[in-house]
C-alpha cells in the first residue's frame, strides 16, 4: 500500500494513493497514530482502496509523509563512490548524524537557502520509516521493524558541515529534509537493497546508483542504531548518498535559487 500526507481544503490528513487517484483514510490523526495501529487498521485500509472513490492526486498538496518524526537519523559515507569522491576512507564504524525534525519538508516543496550561506548540495536517499518500538533488533530480525519507505533528499550546507567534526547543524537547515511523495509500505516494496536510485538537477542526471551498493546494509543500520537507543514508530531513516553531489564536481554546482531538484 502506498500511504501519504496530504492537505487539501486547508486540511491535513492521510490517504492511500492508488493510481492517479487519492483516498483519505478517514481517521483523523497523523501518519504516526496510523503507523502505530498499523496491524488493526491494514484490513479496512485495504477495503478503502479497493472501494476506490478517491479525488486526483493532482488535486491535493502531498506533504512529508511523517511531519514531525520523534528522531530523525542519516548515515554518512556510505556508498563506495561517495566515499571516493568525498575523499574519504571506507568507514568500519557508520557514521552518524541526525537532522532537526524542523529540516522535514514536503517533495514538492521549496528548499530555503539560508541568507549567509552558499554550498548547499544535494543528497538523493532511500528513506526507512520505523513502524514498531525497537531495541536491541538483530540484522535478522531488521525487516520487522520497518513499516515502509519513501525517497529523501538529505540537503546539506556543506560550509557549515565541515566547520567542526558534528555534521548535526550543516544537515539540519530548515526545509532540507524533503521526503515523500509517499510511503510505500515494506511488504508492497518488497527488497529495499535492489533499487534504482537517482537524482537531476535542472533536468541534468547527476546520482544514478543502487541500493544494492550501500556499504552498511539497511538491516545492518537497524542493529546498530537499535543498540544505542531506543527506535519509535515514525522515526526516519536516510540511508546515504551514492556519488555524484555537488561538492565533488569540477567545479563544485552547488544549489541555486531557482534550481529544481527531483528523483526522476
Ligand atoms: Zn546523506
């Protein structure tokens, strides 16, 4: 099933996107509380969208499917021609950081470039989207905490990046986590490690890889992050960059005002 955020007549709420078509789960509350009753909620979901009687999806505003996730987490270095390109040495640890809920925006939003700055760059991901309380999970048992996942574009401000060894503050500009349009849900996506992953710029292709070519795998993510702490319903994985952002072109493109980003 594919599940979005949306508004539409000045309301926000959730919806099974089927076809060209949107359908509002008529529950109220956010893709969190859906997310957390997933199990109870699924059958009548899948009712709802095989009754059809949706509106167009062109008639709506999607917004980032999970708006305000409890933790927001990214994994750095962590597909081998990124890691060359950014002049760096495969990592044995992952590498972490976090974005401020406060960077989530919509995929069709605009990314704000902040007065005072001017490296801000482009990081196609595949986003991982916690569906159940999870400590401690094993890289066997990873599958089972997902609910689903989505596509993120991992925006950084790479001056303020590289201005100190925490990468939090260059990651987490406001409006530059944009994700969506929508989740697809694990079981309907089936393996996350066998996909397509691209990015343009103003039409021009500038990241073309593969999932299957993440160095730390996504179950591998979810046991380590698991470890540490605690992972809630909603919270939001981005699972690195391939190679080919704008600091690593000759000369280096960064973002412009004006400049359309997309995944296709
Ligand atoms: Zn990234």
């Amino acid at each position: 099933m594919k599940l979005a955020t949306y508004t539409a007549q000045g309301q926000t709420r959730t919806g099974i996107v089927v076809g060209d078509q949107i359908i509002d789960t008529g529950l109220g509350g956010t893709m969190i509380d859906l997310i957390r009753n997933w199990d109870a909620l699924k059958p009548q979901l899948e009712a709802k969208a095989a009754a059809g009687g949706g509106m167009p999806l062109a008639s709506v505003t999607l917004c980032a499917p999970v708006q305000r996730p409890g933790k927001i987490f990214a994994i750095g270095l962590n597909y081998a021609d990124h890691i060359a390109e950014s002049k760096m040495g495969t990592p044995e640890r992952q590498v972490w950081f976090t974005k401020a809920q406060t960077s989530v925006n919509g995929p069709h939003d605009p990314i704000l470039i902040a007065r005072n700055t001017m490296a801000n760059d482009y990081e196609v991901e595949l986003v991982a989207v916690i569906g159940k309380r999870a400590k401690h999970i094993s890289v066997a048992d990873a599958a089972s905490v997902i609910f689903g996942y989505c596509v993120g574009n991992d925006v950084t401000e790479r001056m303020w990046q590289h201005a100190g060894p925490q990468w939090a503050l260059g990651k987490s500009f406001d409006t530059h986590a944009p994700m969506g349009p929508w989740l697809t849900t694990a079981d309907e996506l089936g393996d996350p490690h066998r996909l397509g992953i691209r990015c343009f710029v103003n039409g021009e292709k500038r990241q073309d890889s593969n999932t299957s070519h993440l160095v730390f795998n996504i179950w591998q993510q979810i046991e380590h992050l698991s470890a540490a702490m605690t992972l809630e319903p909603g919270d939001v994985i981005f699972t690195g960059t391939p190679g080919g952002v704008g600091a690593a072109m000759d000369p280096r493109q960064f973002l412009k005002a004006g400049d359309v980003v997309r995944r296709d």
